[in-house]
C-alpha cells in the first residue's frame, strides 16, 4: 500500500502561554524564544498509522508538506521515523494560505505523485485547529474520507476503518484510494531511532514550487485563499482567582469548602 | 450572478429530540437572518425525524426541508454532503451553519469545497458587517491562545458554531413555518457503515453535568487529555478543544495544567476550581477558587469538609 502523508510544521502547542506572543501589525504570531517549532501533533500520529500499515504490509510512505524551508525538519522527522520519502511545496505565493489555498496545493502534488492508496492527515492543525485541509484535499480528488479515525487496518485490499463520535466509534470499510484524518486516540507516536535520524539525514527531499504542480500564484497562498483575516489578537483574561491559603493542608481544605458553601457553589 | 439570499442551518437529532445543539443554530441563526432581513432555513436529515419538523419551526425556522429516510440514520459523508449541496443549490442561501460536532467537523469543509467557498470552524461569535452585509466570523486558534476575526469573501459563508457557544433559541409553538420534504438519494461511495459501538460511560452525562471533576469524586469525571490516552479514563471524558465541551457548575481541575487546549472545553463552566502544587500554573487564570498543593493530600480533607457541610 503506498501511502502519502501530510505534515506541517506549527509554533510547539506546547508553548507556555505567557510566551505567547502576536504581533498586531501583520496579525501574525511571534515565535517565541527558544522554542524550536514541532511536527504538528496529529499529523505526528498521521505518520505513525501510515508506518503501523507499512510494517504489516510493506509499501512505500511519503511524507509531503507545504511551508517555508524550516519545514524541511518535519519531513526529515517522518523520514527519521521511517518514512520513505519526504515533499516539500516551497514558493512564496503558497504562503499565508487559508484551509482552501492550502488544500488545493497538495491536492495539485498528490495528483503528480500519482501512484497512492491512501492519503493521511492529522485531524486538525495545532496551529490553526480548524481541520479543513483533509477534508478539501479528499474534495479535490474526488476521494472518499473519514474523519476523525482511531484505528485503520488493511485486510482485501479494503481499510478497516473506526471513526470516532461522540458516544464511541463507527466500524467503517473503505475503499481505496481514500483519505483518513487522523486523532490521538490512536496512540503514541514512535520515536525516531539514531539509525532512522541518521538515514533521514542522508536523504534528500523533493522540493516542488507552483509551476511543478502546474498551479498559478493566484489559485494559492494568500491570493487563492477564500477567507481572509482580518484580525488576530489574544483575548484579555482578567485572572481574579482566589488563593485560598491555610496553616496546613487540611486547613486549606476547610477554608476552600467553607468558601465554596458560601459562594453557594456547593 | 447568483443573489445568495438567507440562512441555513443544518440541524441535529438525538434520541428523538432536536439535539442541544440545533437550538443554538436556531438561536444564532435566526439572529443572523433578523439582521439581514432575511429567512431561516433548517435542514433536518436522518430516520424517523419528521414529528422534529414543528420544533424547528417552534425554534425560529421558516421553512423546514426534511430527509426522512432510514439509509441515513448515520452521518455518512457522501450522502449528506450531497444532499446539503443540493440544498444549496436550490436555495443559494449566504450563509451556512453547522455544530462543531462529529456532523460539522466533517460535513462543512466538505460541502463548503463542493460549493467552491471558504469554512471557518469551530466559530464562538458570529456577526453581520453591517457595511457590506457579511458574516464576520470569530474563532480560537492557537489553541485557545488567540482569537482570529474571518470574513470569507466567497458565498456561502460557512461555518460550524462551537457547542456552548450560542444563545439557544426560544421555543414558541405559536411560530408558523412551512415543511418540506426532500427526496434521499444515496450516492455509491467508498465509505460502508459495518456497525456503531456505543460506549456510554455509566453516569451523568459530561455534556449536561452540573459538577465535573478531574479527579474521582462527587459528580461527573473528566480529565486531560494524557489522563485520557494513558487509559486511566475512557477517551469519551476527555474535556477539550478536541474532546467534550462542558459547562458545569462547578469544574474541580485537579493536577491539570490548565493547557489552552483543555480550558477550551470548559469555558461555560461558572465556577472552576483549581488545585495545582505549582502556583505558577495556568489554570490559576482561569479559577475562581485555588489551592496550592499536592491534591492527594488536600482532597481526602476537602471531601469531607464538604460532606460535613452538605449534611449539615
Ligand atoms: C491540537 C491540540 C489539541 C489538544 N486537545 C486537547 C484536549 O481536547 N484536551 C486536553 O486536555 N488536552 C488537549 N491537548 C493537549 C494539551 O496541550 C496539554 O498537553 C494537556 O491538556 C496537558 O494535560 P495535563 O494538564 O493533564 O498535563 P501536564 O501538562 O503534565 O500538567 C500536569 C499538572 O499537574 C500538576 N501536578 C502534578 N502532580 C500534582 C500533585 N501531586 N498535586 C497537585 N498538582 C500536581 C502539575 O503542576 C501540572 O500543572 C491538545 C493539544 C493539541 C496540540
């Protein structure tokens, strides 16, 4: 089964949020100091399924992303966990992007691969969380999806699939070509391991710009986008919490009981 | 040119009633429409759903198109996605609204890409620019660290509505409003529904709890997600941007760093208190009430001071 899977590279969501920072002027984020930015966290899971079918059932991996040049270090960390080959869509026009500019793009790279069985992506971005990429790039292909997914398994040349809802899961078969998003209950992500990191090193990474995958500047980035930001800014939180403080523990204990009674909370 | 007049929303069933979240499309949606002097329309697809018709009407709806059909009982993404984007066809409305729910998170960037238009997900506020007539649409990013203003400049506008976030509209039986019913056809796609497994955890349901806590206690229990993925609890308890969204009465955040990520989820709750052996942690902004300390030795204590004062 070959497999394409989609990566970005966002801020770490990790990120404490006091260091937290936009800048209102270009309504962008900026990054904060000494925090190198991380393989998205579902797409990080993304890959991880991708491997998981490929250990059972041989096939190829690649890993594709669209962003500036530092997002070569998340191709470089699929390849690290076992990843076969790595895409970079690099231009200027692709970026500042909204979901359907963005979408558009690797659906135009994924047609020139060609040759895939399955295209993978984290379910939602750690950056922007809207989930929509996925969703257009199966729009733009005509392929059939599900989202969000626990588990994919292969057996007959069909996907055994289980979607997550609010009460539990559907068992879903799909047929392939198809593309699934992908969610953390899954389970953890491999680590690379120093021989991977180290093959990863040695490759090298395809790197496409617009006129590879036949797109004009105006269909992506920022003047393909359909939805435009008109502002981004941190909404103020005034913290008015009580500390409630005691001789011991067990006096904190009473004081905060006795303080939610009379809050008539409890 | 197309004239994209009015607003639609896509409504949800659950057990037989109009699900919580369909009152707040309602809600929402029938402000928008009163802003633009516009109609409501309400979408209504699934098995056995017609007797919900009325209360879509009762909800602010003017007209009411339903798919009533057994093969659709579950979301299914081909079917739906075909039938909404027929209905936008046939309408042409300018904006369009969904749940931030297992149905929107799928449904809307798909039909929103069929129509060849823009989605925002995931919206807490929604507006009319009054200038120029279209939806500005808010929405947290970053996690919850941020929040990004949209305007999509292609019609539909669409969004999904987070759960919690809207208004719920009121039910007004004296409403009038016309119901249609239209004809299901289910596409051949690569998707095949095998079965459904519920895994309802025994209790209060998250979602409608009055006490949540992150620890085992009175009330519902919730937790992060690690508690989640390291299985100490069921991933349905996971509260969160991507996991349930609650609004208590009171949130007992115990041992939780008070991540944007998590706090997203419980930013209905009235009263969250936190308990967290370093002061500097994050859930401190958002608690009304905090101690700092290690919660295994201040819980057994705060339990039964509660106790103490609830009896007597
Ligand atoms: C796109 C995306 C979506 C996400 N969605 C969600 C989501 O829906 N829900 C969610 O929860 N997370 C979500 N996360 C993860 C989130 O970023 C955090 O990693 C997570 O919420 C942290 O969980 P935690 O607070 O339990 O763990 P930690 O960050 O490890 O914090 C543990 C806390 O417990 C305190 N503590 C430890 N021991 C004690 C003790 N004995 N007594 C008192 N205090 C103690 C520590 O001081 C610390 O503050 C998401 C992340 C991403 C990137």
């Amino acid at each position: 089964m070959d497999i394409i899977v989609c990566v970005k590279q966002v801020p770490d969501p990790e990120t404490p949020p006091a260091s937290f920072r936009i800048d209102p002027g270009t309504n962008k984020v900026i990054p904060a100091q000494g925090i190198a930015p991380v393989i998205s966290t579902f797409d990080e899971l993304a890959v991880e399924a991708a491997l998981r079918i490929k250990d059972k059932h041989g096939g190829k991996v690649t890993a594709m992303t669209l962003g500036p040049e530092s997002a070569r270090d998340v191709l470089k960390h699929a390849m690290a966990m076992g990843a076969d080959e790595g895409i970079h869509l690099l231009d200027a026009a692709f970026g500042d992007g909204d979901g359907w500019a963005t979408a558009y793009a690797l659906a135009q790279a994924i047609k020139k691969v060609g040759r895939y069985d399955l295209v993978l992506c984290g379910r939602q971005a750690a950056d922007w969380d809207a989930g929509q990429v996925g969703l257009g790039i199966a729009e733009f292909l005509n392929l059939p999806s599900v989202t969000p997914i626990k588990k994919v398994e292969v057996s007959d040349g069909k996907l055994g699939v289980e979607r997550l809802v609010a009460d539990g899961f559907e068992v879903l078969e799909v047929s392939p070509p198809a593309l699934l998003t992908v969610s953390n209950e899954l389970g953890e992500p491999r680590y690379p391991t120093l021989r991977g990191i180290m093959m990863a090193a040695r490759k090298q990474v395809t790197t496409w710009n617009a006129q590879d995958i036949g797109v004009e500047a105006s269909q992506v980035g920022a003047r393909g986008a359909r939805t435009k930001l008109l502002r981004l800014f941190i909404p103020i939180r005034e913290s008015k919490c009580e500390i409630v403080e005691g001789e011991d523990v067990v006096d904190a204990a009473t004081k905060l009981a006795l303080r939610l009674r009379e809050s008539k909370i409890i | 040119m197309t004239e994209y007049r009015g607003v639609l929303i896509c409504s949800e069933a659950l057990q037989g009633s109009l699900a919580a979240i369909s009152w707040e499309l309602l809600g929402i949606g029938r402000k928008l429409a009163n802003d633009l002097g516009e109609e409501l329309y309400a979408f209504l697809p699934g098995r056995g759903v017609q007797p919900l018709a009325q209360e879509l009407v009762a909800g602010g709806a003017d007209k009411v198109f339903v798919a009533d059909d057994p093969r659709i009982e579950y979301y299914q993404t081909d079917s739906y996605t075909a039938l909404m984007d027929g209905l936008c066809r046939q309408l042409s409305p300018q904006i369009v609204l969904m749940g931030q729910t297992s149905l929107g998170r799928d449904l809307a960037p798909r039909l929103a890409f069929r129509q060849g238009t823009g989605v925002a997900m995931d919206c807490v506020e929604l507006s009319i620019d009054l200038q120029d007539r279209s939806l500005l649409q808010t929405r947290p990013v970053y996690g919850g660290n941020a929040l990004a203003v949209l305007k999509t400049e292609t019609k539909p506008q669409v969004a999904t509505i987070r759960p919690k976030s809207m208004t719920e509209a009121q039910r007004d039986t004296s409403r009038r409003g016309e119901v249609i019913s239209i004809p299901v056809n289910v596409p051949p796609g690569g998707v095949n529904f095998v079965k459904k497994v519920t895994e309802e955890v025994e209790g209060v349901k998250l979602e409608d709890a009055e006490i949540i806590s992150s620890s085992p206690g009175g009330g519902a229990w919730g937790g992060t997600r690690p508690v989640c993925d390291s299985g100490w609890l069921p991933a349905q308890l996971q509260i969160g941007l991507t996991g349930k969204m609650v609004s208590p009465n009171l949130y007992l955040v115990v041992a939780a760093s008070g991540s944007s990520q998590h706090m997203a989820g419980c930013s209905g709750a009235r009263n969250i208190v936190a308990i967290n052996k370093d002061p500097e942690a994050n859930v401190f902004k958002y608690a009304r009430f905090g101690v700092v300390a290690d919660y295994r030795q201040l819980l057994p204590p705060l339990t039964e001071k509660c106790k103490e004062l609830l009896s007597g």
